[in-house]
C-alpha cells in the first residue's frame, strides 16, 4: 500500500484528491488529506463582502462535504515536514508517513510582516479585504463611512489574484456612484508595480480604466510602515500617503512550516519545476496552487490548470511510467469593472493577455480585455461551477493549455514579460 499526503485542502487540494481518488486503486492507494481548518473557503467572494454582494455564507462550506469517499482527512496545522525521512509532523506531534507529498498550502496574508500595519488603526481605518474577516469588518465600516480618502494599496507582489486590488477599486467606485457620494471620496491606488499590472497590454487598459474612473495612482511604492498617529503610508523612500480609510493587501507569504522544514524561499513559497511542480531537491515531492514558487499569477484558476496537469502526470507516476504532460503557466481571471461588467484575461508564461474571444474564436461568447456584461455573467457564474464542478473534480469545458485561437496577435508587442504576478 503506498501513501499519498495532499497537505492543503483548498481549491487545488480538493480538486487533486476529487481528481485522484477515482483513478488510484483503493487496494494499491491511501489518500490523507491535512488542513488545518475545517471550512472550505471560496476566496473570489471576498471581493464582493464589503459591497453588501455577498454573505459569508455563500462562500464558506465544510472541506469534508467536498472530499470523495476513499480520502481520509486529517484536521490538523502542519508543523514541519521531514523531506529526508518522507515524514510529516502534526501540530501536537503525531508522524503522518508519506510516499508521495503534495503541499497545497496556499498563500496568506501577513499584515504582521509590515511595522504599524496592525497598530491602533487595524480594523478602525485600516482595513484588508483578503481574509473573511476582514471583508466582513470593511463592510460594516463601509456601511456607515461618510466619505473622505480611500486609500486601496498592494504591500508587495506575489500577491493571490493580483487583479483583486484592481477590481476592489473599481467596484468602490460603482459603490459610491449607487450610494450618491462619489463626490465625497477621493480614490487613491497605491501599488510596488510601475503600472495597473505586470504585464504591459493589460497594464495599458488597466490604466485606462483607472484614468476614466477619476482613480488616482501611485506607482513605485514600496512601504516601510504605517504611520498611525498621521494615518499615512511611508514608503522606503520616505514619500507619503495619507488615508481616511485603507485598505491594503498585506505581504502574502507561504505557511510557516515551510520555512520551519527547510523547504522554501524567503516568502516560504515552494521552489519547484515550472510544468511538472515537482521538488528539485526531492522526487516524491511536489508543490502547487498558490503554496509554489511559479513564475505566474497565484490564482485559482492556475490552480486548476496546473491540478489537470499534475493528475495526468501521477496516474503516470502510478503506473511506474515517466511524466510527459507539462504545464504552460495558464491562467485567466475576469477583473470585476464595476457597474455589471467585467474584462477578462487569459495569458501563459510566454504570451502576456492580449484582447480577443474566449473560449472560442469569433463567438466568444466572452470578449479578453473588454468590459462586457457577458463577462461579468461569467465572473458572477463562477461562484456555481467551483462548488458543483471545479473542485469535485469534473472536467470544464476550458482548455488546459493556453490557446492564441481568438487572440490578437498584433498587440503583442512584447514577449520580454515580466513574472513578479
Ligand atoms: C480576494 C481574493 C480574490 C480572488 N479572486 C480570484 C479570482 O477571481 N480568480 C482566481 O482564479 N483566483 C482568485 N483568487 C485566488 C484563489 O482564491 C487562490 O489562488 C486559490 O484559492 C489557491 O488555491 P490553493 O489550493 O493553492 O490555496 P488555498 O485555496 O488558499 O488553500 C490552502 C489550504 O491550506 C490550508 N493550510 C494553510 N496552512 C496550513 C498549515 N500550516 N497546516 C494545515 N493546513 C494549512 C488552509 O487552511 C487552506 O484550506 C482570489 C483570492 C483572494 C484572496
């Protein structure tokens, strides 16, 4: 019997396990999966908490409803994982063995990791949208707020879903437009990145949209601290940015035991080959979703592709044959532009989001980097086909790999593309 640990069961550990469970044989297979929480979250509703969009009860069920038959779940935070001895260790310190290990411990937000960022004003004027918590804190404060500085800022990249922030700041806009009292707030986007988005088409739109929407924004800025006494931003180079309100995205890092067990960089994401995730260091090994160092967006969507990919190579692993299926950095996320519509982008690790249709060419029916209503159906859709079909596992109707059918080529004027997503 050989024993396979998903430590992880987020949207790339449900789906891999959902994926794996009916394919492995249950003589010849054990599936442990390790979370230490108990809730499945779907982390894009955060985004529409504070708008009064969605309850936390539309996107929080039980990991175990989503875990198949034949997969036993283990309710505990890792503590460390002992590569050389194919070990894991539990909080409380119980050995959980493994043949094969996959880390799917996402990404986390660490406002800790920032000086002043949790002083007196966490939760009072400083706010972030990245936890549930915090979503549902902004939307009580947001409720009663009566206008002023809003301050929407990134702390540094890799951040999950890098059009997040973007999209934050566009559905405020629409917000306070339905409320009567745009007038009332100055919108301020403050970001490390030297433009809207890494990459430069879609940087370019972004832009744009920010400009049509009377959103100023502050390029360039890395932060040293939060100011609480002067409710400012102070960045290293000693520029700063005062707020009413803010709301950032705080350092994402990996989990701690990563770093506890050696197996890290310095942001404790996993290094790991860029098209199979598997260690470097260690062959039974393998890190993906948002918990892997890769040179694309952490994403759900990412997530899935890379999960289709890593399977199709385990069922080979299985079978004792060599893996041949490689991923190619796909990704595509609907950015949310307020007033019911939505763009939507589609890229790899070569081939930056250019405009075009999506999925098919000329029909579409979604439009890539145009704001449509199709596309904010779609974005709005999304929540219905995580739950029922993304992470129990069954195939979409999307390519794994990243297709130019429908892609505009001619404005791809670049392929040197810049990787910090
Ligand atoms: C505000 C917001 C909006 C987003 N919007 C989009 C979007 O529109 N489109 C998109 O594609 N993606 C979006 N994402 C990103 C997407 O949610 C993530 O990329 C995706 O969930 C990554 O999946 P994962 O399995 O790698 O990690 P996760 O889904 O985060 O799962 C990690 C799991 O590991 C567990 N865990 C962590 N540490 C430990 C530990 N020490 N011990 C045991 N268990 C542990 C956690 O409890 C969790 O269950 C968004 C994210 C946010 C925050």
């Amino acid at each position: 019997m050989k024993r396979l640990v998903v430590l992880g069961s987020g949207t790339a550990g449900t789906t891999i396990v959902n994926k794996l469970r009916p394919k492995l044989d249950p003589q010849g297979w054990e599936i442990v999966v390790v979370d230490a929480a108990t809730e499945h979250h779907y982390q894009p509703g955060y985004l529409f908490v504070p708008f009064g969009r969605y309850d936390p009860s539309d996107i929080v069920k039980p990991i175990e409803k989503y875990l198949p038959k034949g997969v036993a779940f283990r309710r505990s935070a890792v503590e460390s994982v002992d590569p050389g001895r194919n070990v894991v260790v539990l909080d409380g310190g119980d050995e959980l063995g493994y043949d094969y290990l996959v880390i799917a411990t996402g990404a986390t937000p660490r406002p800790d990791q920032t000086p002043g960022m949790l002083g007196e004003e966490w939760r009072r004027s400083v706010f972030d949208f990245y936890t549930l918590e915090g979503a549902t804190a902004l939307a009580e404060k947001l409720e009663s707020w009566e206008g002023g500085r809003l301050v929407v800022h990134i702390t540094e990249m890799p951040i999950k879903c890098p059009v997040a922030p973007l999209e934050f700041v566009f559905l405020a806009d629409s917000y306070f437009k339905e409320r009567g009292m745009r007038d009332r707030v100055e919108l301020v986007y403050v970001t490390p990145l030297d433009g809207a988005f890494t990459k430069p088409v879609a940087a370019g739109r972004l832009g744009g949209m920010l400009d049509d929407r009377q959103i100023s924004m502050e390029p360039d800025f890395y932060i040293e601290r939060v100011n609480n006494e002067t409710k400012a931003l102070v960045s290293y180079d000693e520029r700063e940015i005062p707020f009413d309100l803010l709301v950032t995205v705080p350092l994402n890092m990996g989990a701690e035991f990563i770093a506890r067990s050696g197996m890290g960089n310095e942001l404790n994401f996993v290094p790991v080959d860029k098209e199979t995730f598997v260690s470097p260091k260690w062959p039974n090994v393998f890190a993906i979703g948002d918990a892997a160092d890769l040179p694309t967006s952490k994403a759900g969507s990412s997530a899935h592709f890379a999960v289709e990919v890593f399977t199709e190579n385990f069922m080979q692993i299985a079978r004792g044959e060599e893996m041949t299926h490689r991923f190619d950095g796909h990704t595509n996320c609907f950015v949310e532009s307020g007033d019911g519509k939505a763009m939507l982008i589609d890229f790899n690790y070569d081939v930056q989001p250019l405009p075009g249709k999506y999925p098919y060419p000329v029909v579409g029916p979604m439009k890539l980097l145009e704001e449509t209503t199709i596309n904010h159906l779609g974005k709005m859709g999304f929540k219905w086909l995580y739950w029922n079909a993304l992470i129990p596992g069954r195939k979409l109707p999307v390519s794994t790999r990243m297709s130019m059918a429908g892609k505009d080529t001619t404005k791809d004027t670049t392929k040197d593309i810049e990787v910090k997503v």
